[in-house]
C-alpha cells in the first residue's frame, strides 16, 4: 500500500507550511480544511502544493522528517523548485 508525504500551504495571508504523511491524503486534507486537527484548525483553509508516493509508511515518515529539519520556507521552497514543482513528484 502506498502512503504519501505531504505539504500543505496555509493562507495565502500567512504563507506558513505544514508537513505531514498520510496513506490517504485525499481525506487528510478534508481533515485539516475541517478542523479536525487542533494544530491546523486556527488557520484554514488549507491547500495541497506537493505531494510524493512512497512504498511503505517508513519511507514516507523519512521523507517528512527530512521536510521539517529543513529551517525556513525559503529552503522548502528550493527543495521543491529543484525537483521540478508539484507535477515532478
């Protein structure tokens, strides 16, 4: 079964990311947009920006991992530019 890494963009008023993984990221997000979460219910709506298949959960929680040890959004925001955008992953 496949899971995925995920970012999502917060509003466009704060720009802020949040990163998590998830086998089905389809309903995560519907989470997140609801509320469901108490982290990112203050500040919805949500929007997917990039999103990677992985084979197995434990692939997928490395990939976050290594997603959140990066510092600042200018660095997240290279990391996906070098990989070609959203549609590359």
């Amino acid at each position: 079964m496949s899971y995925y890494t995920y970012i999502i963009l917060q509003s466009l008023a704060n720009e802020t990311y949040y990163i998590g993984s998830s086998k089905d990221f389809g309903k995560r997000l519907r989470h997140h947009n609801l509320g469901y979460s108490d982290y990112t219910k203050k500040f919805r709506p949500w929007k997917l920006i990039f999103i990677r298949e992985f084979p197995n959960k434990s692939s997928a929680y490395k990939f976050e991992m290594k997603l959140k040890g990066l510092k600042k959004n200018s660095q997240l925001e290279k990391l996906i530019r070098e990989v070609g955008g959203p549609e590359k992953l």
